[in-house]
C-alpha cells in the first residue's frame, strides 16, 4: 500500500515537473494536435445520421 502510494506522488511530481520545464514549441504543438482531434469529433458528431433509408438492405421496389 505504501509503494503504491509513493510511486503515484513520485509520479504526478514528475509529471508535474515536465509540464513546467516543457518549451513553448511543445506546447503549441500540443494545442495544435488537441484543436485538430476537436475538429474531427466535432465534425463526426455533426455529420448526416448514422442509417439511411438506402442502408436499411431492403430493396427500394420489391416485387
């Protein structure tokens, strides 16, 4: 239990330690990677519905 617990503050200390020695380039290619996966979710999100009437499998005339 007490190594668990070491290892997770020993960790978010580094972690920490990391975003604040990160340079500037870093980060705004960060925040490029970030606006771009925004974009396509939103993109996903917003497009036409998931079935159409065409995707149903039935024939559009039978008989």
């Amino acid at each position: 239990m007490s190594v668990s617990l070491l290892y997770e503050a020993t960790w978010k200390l580094l972690s920490a330690a990391s975003v604040l020695l990160r340079g500037e380039a870093a980060k705004d290619a960060e925040l490029l990677v970030l606006r771009h996966e925004n974009t396509v979710l939103r993109r996903q999100l917003s497009g036409p519905g998931r079935y159409r009437r065409t995707d149903s499998g039935s024939p559009r005339y039978p008989g």
